[in-house]
C-alpha cells in the first residue's frame, strides 16, 4: 500500500470517527428540542423543508442535490425515531411506489403501514392507526387519481406535504424469452405509461391489472413460465423476480405526485404551497369569478382539475393548488375574497412544496 493512499484511508477514518459524534450530538439537540416543545407534533415538515433547502444551498459538491436530501432525510428520520415511531400508512403491499415515497419523505426510519386501497389510508388516518397517510393524487402520464380527490372532499383531514416520486418502471419475468411471455400484470395506471413499449416489444401477450404493482410482481413469480410484470426495482427484490429490461416508461420523465395527509397544521417555511377544492354558482361567468380574487392579490396558481360533483348531473368541483401558505398576507386576502365568489370552498390544507 502506498503512503499516499494510507494516508487518504487514515483521513477518512479520522472523518468518520468525527461524524459518528457528530450523529450523535445532532440527535441528543434533537431530543431536548422534542421535550421543550411541550406538544405531541413529533414532525415538523415547515422545519425539515428549511433544512433541506439550506444544506441544498450550501452543499459545495461533489455530492449532488438529490443525495444530500437523501443523506439528511435519513439523519432527521431517525433523530425522530428517538422522540417517538412515525406511523404512515401507504397503498400496499411493501414494494410499491407509495412505499418508495413514503421513505423517500419520512426516511428508513419510518414504520409503514401497508393498506390494501386508498380509502383504508384515509381510515387508518382518521382512526388514528397511523399518524400519516401517503395517497398518490395525479400521473404526469395517465393525470389526476379520480378516488384521492373524492376522497379529500369528504375527510376532515388536512394536507400536510407532498412528494415527487420519479417513476421508472421494469419488465420483471423468470421467462427471459420474451416470445413466450404471454402475461403481464401491472397497475393499470402503469400499463398505461408502458402502453407505447407493450406495444412494440410484446404486443401479443394479454395485458392484466393488478391491486398495485407489488401484487403484480408475486403474480409473475406465481407464473414463472409465461408471466410477467411491470413494476419498480424494489418489488423485483421484495419477490425475486428477475429485471429483464429497465426504464420502460413512454416517458422518460413519468412522475407521480404524493399527498401526505394528517390531522396537523403546517406552519409557513417559505416556500409554499396551498391545496383547496371550490364549486361555482350555477350562472354565467361563474368559473371565471373564482379565478379574479387570485389574480387580483397577484397570487398564482399552479395546477386546476375539475371533478364531477356528487350534488347532481354535470355539475363540478375544482381542485386547485397556488404558490403560497395560507397564512400568507397576499393569499389570505384572495381566499377571503374567494369565499364571496364561490358556491363552496375548502382549504384543504398550506405545505412546503417540494
């Protein structure tokens, strides 16, 4: 060995040994910080968005971005460990990506509680099973996710964050002769982003829907002759399938977007965003009346989806999300004046935008 190289080994050595007390010193403040507060808020999403964004913003390389918020999630996750186990409940079962966001948001630390559907998510929300709760609510491919949205309507709990979940889908089969595959089993939200692939590479095999994607995978190790499966890595691991083809998305940058729901009110952290659901009066320029108050108090709106309402035959609501805390002076006044123009509004709740 070369003394250069002991050398480069003995720094590291000495480095690891200074962030070993480090952790720990991080988690001992967390822990006085978590008997000070004197509430039962164990998470703090307007603080954690603050600390990612400033360690973003002072990260001198050569870690990316993407790994330095992997790398402090996962301290701040099991500093929270310490205080008390966070409990989210995702659609289930393990290896789907409503787990992979649920880790990506709340770290490893995290205790997962898979649910068969979404609506066992809302419950196991509201019964208070579960702190969180983890809802996919829209598709950069296949668009907004109809039940989350009913959903949200009809719960008194509020949104507390969201997530921005990459999504890239595989071929999983024991079968590595694509000729002889003549299943494959997904979601059907992801057989619809890998609709543009199935078509050129196994048009002749029957396509079936599964409960999710994990489900899917056991299917295809169920049917190791003839089956396989779209889905992600971690469910190929979870049920040793073997990945025959990666990254088969039509669309290479195929995003799903998570709500986090709770029962907490999240303080401002600077960069915001407010979700709420409105119906208009049944008159002429009804629609566009809902939309002065924002541009008024110069407050933007980032995304508008109308869903059927359940109040009678071609009417609707609109989901809308604009850049801003409720809290906020700008956006507090175009809410007021949005209460006046709309047949009904709801908040249903201001977080750190991802």
């Amino acid at each position: 060995m070369s003394d250069e190289l002991k050398q480069c080994r003995e720094q590291i050595d000495r480095i690891d040994d200074e962030l070993l007390r480090l952790f720990n010193e991080r988690a001992r403040l967390a822990q006085e910080i978590g008997h000070a507060k004197g509430d039962s808020a164990v998470l703090r999403p307007e603080r954690e968005a603050q600390v990612l964004r400033r360690m973003a913003d002072a990260n001198p390389g050569p870690l990316p971005e993407a790994s330095i918020n992997r790398l402090f999630t996962e301290v701040m996750s099991n500093c929270r460990a310490l205080e008390a186990p966070i409990s989210v409940a995702y659609l289930g079962p393990e290896g789907t990506f409503s787990e992979q966001a649920t880790i990506k948001r709340f770290g490893g630390a995290v205790h997962g509680q898979p649910c068969t559907n979404i609506d066992d998510i809302f419950r196991a929300v509201e019964s208070g099973a579960a702190l969180y709760g983890m809802v996919p609510v829209e598709n950069s491919t296949e668009g907004a996710i109809g039940r989350t949205l009913d959903l949200l309507q009809q719960t008194s709990l509020k949104l507390c964050g969201e997530v921005m979940l990459p999504v890239h889908q595989c071929l999983l089969s024991y079968q590595s002769d694509r000729a002889l595959i003549k299943r494959v089993y997904s979601h059907p939200q992801s057989l619809g982003q890998c609709q543009g692939w199935l078509n050129a590479n196994l048009p002749h095999a029957e396509r079936i829907p599964a409960a999710s994607n994990a489900e899917a995978a056991r299917l295809a190790a169920t049917h190791m002759h003839d089956g396989a499966a779209i889905a992600g890595v971690q469910a190929a691991k979870n049920y040793g399938v073997p990945v025959l083809e990666e990254n088969i998305e039509d669309d290479p940058r195929n995003t799903t977007r998570f709500l986090i729901i709770g029962n907490q009110e999240i303080a401002p952290s600077g960069r915001d965003k407010t979700s709420l659901v409105m119906s208009a009066a049944n008159r002429p320029g009804a629609v566009h009346d809902l939309l002065v108050p924002l541009a008024k108090h110069g407050v933007s709106m980032t995304r508008l989806e109308s869903r059927p309402a359940r109040s009678g035959l071609w009417e609707y609501v609109f989901f809308a999300d604009i850049e801003g805390h409720q809290q906020d002076e700008t956006v507090a006044a175009a809410l007021d004046e949005l209460k006046q123009a709309a047949a009904f509004l709801k908040v249903l709740g201001s977080y750190p935008a991802a």
